[in-house]
C-alpha cells in the first residue's frame, strides 16, 4: 500500500530539546504513563544460572509479573540455539508475544509484546570472553516497526555505557507524547528526531477475544471449516452489535490511508519469497485455524515470519494464539495447543517435539539462487518421512564457516488445498539488484494487494448476506434460557441457497 | 551434498559448563579453536562427514549448554543419539565428580547401544591436572565406557574421539546389534531420502 506517510520514518527535529544531564546518578524510575511501553528489561547470560533478568526499569514492574513470567521473559530474550557468532559485536533485533496471565495488572487473556535487542560483544576482561545480554523493551501494542526502531535505538544508546540513565531519559520523552490511538497518523519526537507512524486501524480488543471464547462451539470448529471460522470473525466485528456494519472495502482502506494491524509492519515478499507458490496454502491453513510451525535459524526471521502469517489474512484478524518467537524453556511449551496456534522457533529440537502438528514452514538464509530448485522439492515424498527423518530433510549440511545450522527452505503441509491462485504482477529481483528495495516493496504492496482482495472476496457472501434488509444476524441467532445461540445450520442453508 | 553420505549419526556432547564441549565441537567441524567461545544458550549443532570403512557417514552433533538448571531441558535432546560425548575438564575435579549424574541421564535417556565416550578436555593445562589419567580410566572401565583425553586447544585426539565412537557405532551396525531403521537407533540411513518414491504411503498434496 503506498501512503505520503511512511510507516515509521524519521526527520531530524532542530533544535531538539536537550537531553536531560547523566549527571544526577539518583534518579528515581519513571513510568510510562501513557502505555506506549510497559517497561524495559536487561537480561543477561549469567555463567552459572543461564538467561536472567539483570533489572526492569522501572523497577516497580518486577512486582507486577510473577517468577514464572520473569523466567518466561528471561528465556526469549535470548536466541535459542542457531548461530552464535564469534564477531566482536553481534545485534539480534526480534520481537516476541507472550501471555500476560502472570501479570497481576493484566485482565484475562491479555498479551504482551516483547522488542529485543540482544548483543554479543567481545569482551576480554571476562570469563570466556563474550558479554551476552539483552535489551527488552514489552509493550501491549502491536506497533511492530515502531517499537523495533525504538529498542533498537535505546539498546544503541544504552550498551554504550550500560548507562540506566539512558533508560530514564527515553522514559521521559516518551512520556511527553501524545497517548497512541488506533488509526492516526504521529509525529513523536525521539532523541532529536521526529518519529513518523501510522498506527494500525484496529486493535483486537481483549473483551471481543473473551467474548469469541465464552462460545467453545464456535472455538471447536474453527478448525475444519472455513465458513464457520469466517462466521466467527463477523461477530467479532459486529462485537455483540446486531447492526450493518458496512465492510470497509480495500480501495476505501487505501484511500484513507488506514493500515490493518502486523500487515503494513512487514515485508511479504522479503520474507516469503521461497514460498511464493505456498502462500495460497498458507493463507488457507493461518484461515482455519491449522497449526503451523515456522523454524528459521534466527529468532528475527522466525517472527518476523510468524507475523507475516498471522496479517495474511487481513482484514480479518487472527483469532488463534501466536508466538513471533519461543523457546522450549517457556512454562507454556508442554502445554501448547494443537490448533489455533502458529509458532516461530529457532530450536530444531521442535520439529519432533510438536510431531502432531501437521504443518511446518522452514526459512533459512535468503538464498534467491538456491530457491527456484528448493522449491520444486516434491513435497509427497516428504510427507512419508518418519519424524526422525522429516527432521533430516530439514536440516542440511555442514557449514564449514561456522557452526550455523542451516534450514533447507521447505514447507511441509498435510492438508489439502482449496484455494488455487496466482501471483501475478510480481517483479523479478536478482542478487545483484541495485534497486533491491524498492522492487521488494513493490512486490510486498502486489501481495499484500492480492491477499486483501482474496480475503475479502472470502467475506464478501457473508458481508451481503448481513447487510441485506431482509436477513440480519438476527435471523440466526435463537434466545435459549440463558443465552443467544448462534445457529450456524441456518446460515449454511442460507447461504447456500443464496449463493451455491 | 546429501546424497555423498549413507548414513547419519546423532551425537550429542554433554557436561558442566565450562569443560569445552564447544570447543571441542568447533575443533572438530572446523579445525579451529576459538580463543573465546561464548556460551552455548539453547543448543548447537555441527556436521561433519566423516569415512569409515569406505563409507561416508555424516555426525550430527548436538552440543548442549552446561547449566544445571537447563538439565531437564538437555534431558529432552538426548532421544535418539547413537553417541554421547560426556566431557569434563582434567583441572577441574568438581566437573568429573558430576560425572556419575551426567552418565545417569545419558543411560536412562539413550538406547542400550548408545556409545557413551568419556572425554577429559583440556590436556594442555596437563601441569594444572586435577584428575588422573588412571583414576578417570578406571571410572570409565567400571562403567563401560572409551575413555581419551583430548585438547580442543591443540586439536589432540580430539578427531580421534569423534572418529573412535562412530567406528564403534559402525560395528555395531555390521554386527547386527544396532537397527539402524530403528528411530531410537539415532542412526538414518540417507538412501530413503535419495529414493523416496519407495516410502510413498500418503499422498500429499503439493501445493
């Protein structure tokens, strides 16, 4: 989607307002009061215990989350597994989501986002030589590109010195904003910059996931049909409401300027562009509801990917549970659901772990060159593998370079496909493109473009269908003693009569 | 290449932190030894294709983190392995007392022909030995297992090790006594997957 406004793009402000002095060394935390973060958390590798959590900062948040939550954080503020490089310095830069049960502040069904910067920096003053910490910064809003640029310069600042000035100082200019709104266009002054962003036009609401929860029927039968996950979706948008709310069209999106939540924060074709003849496929499974684990080599492609998945269907917004990143030292991992769920994982050791889950998505290093012959893998032949053997044909040979471990490019599906489509209008990219970038959000734009359209022409009988003078959801909803059925035999017929 | 090696075995190398198992993986895959080796979060891995009476065999090693309390997280990799590096450090004597739990998880989490090796690292700090040769020989003869010392620094012993527990493997594959079809073998033989038409029971869809 092309807008005058890119999503989060930077001016430099002069003069700027001067930061405050790193003189005073007492100074006392401050709170985010306008909820644009929740806090900060510097985590670190400790030689004897492993991943810890240094401080939050402020410091009051520590009494807001439990152990078990601290230790959750703790955990995906570090790679798990893939490479470890021997650099002087290395930056990681991904995002994790994580449940905000343990959180006593949080309501039910909450979920936090977690921005990480992790870096490795030689050091030879220490112990094995490497200073291994992270920089968290966990927010409730999904403002991806925002809140990646935003830790990534505080994690710059703040590893200079390690300084928890740094910290107070981003607090307090931070607190000068505005409070964030859905759908609205911000300058937001940052460390002498202007801060261009665009929020996304809806924020799923956590009363609406309790509301679509409190129906388990309609839970259970996300998975094998289409339709009823879609009948779900419109009550989610009708929110309780019996009313016409008319479907916003992408064309009138466009022309607002509006942006879906995750979807305008990625680059599709980026991350995709292996899997370019799977994305109907996937648009299919992420619709219904279908496990699907991503692995990658490194926690940044892995969630990046996980929320490209999860914006694929956009307008509709995924109902399921996501995890841009997770680890098996999460308190969740033994009990993680077998649908409704898409993960990103860095750790091989998942591929046998969730055998039940019938898809996985692997993306390794971007290697366009490698693609075209990756890609017409027969996927058949994989589907026979015993998991021994699945993970074989997942992970690939030595690298002599370093101990990396690379993922052969592949996606692995037992479902069955309904949807067939093309891409069309993409532009060819080489390795050696000049003009690299700009073909690749033109292609991202074309598949976002398309995907939309699809989805939309998925919704389109049920849009009608609800706007119609002579039926409303009204039609399909019986009063039982205690509460409103919805009857979704009668909508089937519906519809079918209507439209088959 | 996937198809220039026949078979694939698992090892995976455990111990206390610190003891170099890393190391001694990094030595091997690349002939290298790194100075300062940052610590393992999660797990690693390493390939190396390796010739063993004229047959390609590719080790897939899983290097693990030392940390004690990821012992229940380590518990999991062991599934599957058809060797098991169990390292200590020949200067550090608490790192070969915790041996005896270390072997404990190796052989209740591995299959009766897992080759166990035990592996003293760091024989060029030998001047600051805390262990014996003859007492670690003798630990690793009442237990049943092949015993070297090695220096992931110098590079010592350290292919011969990997090399010796693939060749027992081996044998016990020729010898009958390990199935390599069998999935808890943590040996694959890479034939299915060259000639994968064979194992066609489910048809897929592809795409």
């Amino acid at each position: 989607m092309s807008t005058p406004s890119s999503p989060c793009s930077t001016s430099p402000v002069t003069p700027c307002s001067p930061i405050s002095s790193n003189n005073s060394s007492f100074l006392e935390d401050v709170e985010c009061i306008n909820n644009w973060i929740d806090c900060f958390a510097i985590c670190s590798f400790d030689i004897e215990l492993g991943q810890k959590i240094d401080f939050f900062y402020p410091s009051t948040y520590s009494e807001r989350v439990d152990k078990i939550q601290q230790s959750n954080i703790a955990y995906l503020a570090f790679p798990d597994g893939g490479t470890q490089p021997t650099k002087n310095i290395t930056n990681f830069n991904y995002a994790f989501r994580l449940k905000d049960e343990h959180n006593v502040a949080a309501s039910e069904n909450e979920f936090v986002f977690g921005h990480v910067v992790y870096r490795q920096k030689k050091d030879s003053s220490v112990h094995r030589g490497y200073v291994m910490k992270s920089l968290v910064l966990l927010t409730r809003h999904p403002y991806i590109k925002l809140h990646r640029y935003l830790v990534q310069r505080i994690s710059d600042a703040y590893f200079i010195e390690e300084n928890i000035n740094v910290l107070h100082d981003v607090m307090t200019q931070i607190n000068k904003w505005p409070y964030p709104k859905t759908d609205f266009q911000f300058a937001l002054p940052f460390q002498g910059h202007r801060v261009s962003y665009r929020t996304p036009s809806y924020t799923p609401h956590p009363s609406i996931v309790r509301f679509l929860n409190s129906t388990p029927e309609a839970a259970n039968s996300i998975k094998t049909n289409i339709y009823k996950k879609s009948k779900v979706d419109i009550k989610k948008d009708v929110n309780g409401r019996v009313s016409s709310v008319a479907p916003v069209t992408p064309l009138k999106e466009r022309l607002l300027g509006r942006k879906y939540v995750l979807q305008h924060e990625l680059n599709f074709y980026r991350h995709f562009k292996s899997h370019l003849s799977h994305l109907h496929h996937m648009w299919e499974l992420v619709l219904s509801g279908e496990p699907i684990l991503v692995l990658s080599p490194t926690a940044g492609e892995c969630s990046s990917a996980v929320m490209a998945l999860v914006s694929l269907i956009a307008p509709i917004p995924y109902k399921g549970d996501y995890r841009p990143y997770f680890t098996v030292h999460n308190s969740e991992f033994r009990s993680l659901p077998n649908s409704n769920i898409i993960i990103g994982v860095t750790n091989p050791f998942f591929v046998k772990a969730l055998q039940s889950w019938d898809n996985v998505l692997a993306l390794g290093k971007s290697k366009p060159k490698k693609s075209p012959q990756l890609l017409s893998n027969p996927l058949e032949n994989l589907l026979a593998l015993s998991p021994s053997k699945l993970q074989q044909a997942l992970t690939s040979g030595p690298s002599r370079e370093s101990l990396t471990w690379e993922f052969k490019e592949c996606f692995i599906t037992k479902s069955k496909t309904i949807v067939k489509g093309t891409l069309e209008g993409l532009v060819d990219l080489n390795d050696d493109d000049k003009n690299r970038e700009g073909a690749e959000t033109l292609n991202n734009d074309q598949i976002k473009r398309h995907f939309e359209e699809l989805t939309e022409s998925f919704l389109l009988p049920l849009h009608m269908c609800f706007d119609s003078l002579v039926c409303s959801l009204k039609t399909f909803i019986v009063r039982s003693e205690h509460e409103k059925v919805f009857k979704k035999e009668r909508f089937y017929e519906y519809s079918k009569k209507k439209w088959l | 290449m996937s198809g220039a090696h026949e078979y694939i075995f698992k090892y995976i190398i455990i111990g206390d932190m610190g003891v170099g198992k890393s190391c001694l993986l990094h030595q091997f895959t690349d002939q290298k030894f790194m100075t300062d080796c940052p610590h393992t979060i999660g797990v690693e891995f390493g390939t190396r294709v390796i010739e063993i009476a004229n047959k390609h065999i590719k080790l897939q090693i899983w290097d693990t983190a030392g940390q004690e309390r990821f012992r229940a997280v380590t518990r999991s990799y062991y599934r599957g392995a058809a060797g098991a590096l169990m390292v200590y450090d020949i200067t550090r004597r608490q790192t070969f007392h915790h041996l005896a739990s270390w072997l404990t998880d190796a052989r209740n989490l591995t299959n009766p022909h897992t080759i166990i090796m035990l592996i003293g690292n760091k024989l060029d700090l030998a001047e600051q030995r805390e262990v014996s040769f003859e007492e670690a020989s003798r630990f690793a003869q009442e237990n049943g297992l092949i015993y070297m010392e090695t220096s992931a620094k110098t590079g010592e012993n350290v292919e011969r090790s990997f090399i010796e527990t693939a060749t027992k493997i081996y044998q016990n594959i020729e010898s009958g006594v390990l199935d390599p079809n069998s999935v808890e073998s943590g040996i694959q033989v890479t034939t299915t997957l060259i000639e994968p038409a064979r194992e066609q029971q489910q048809s897929g869809c592809s795409c």
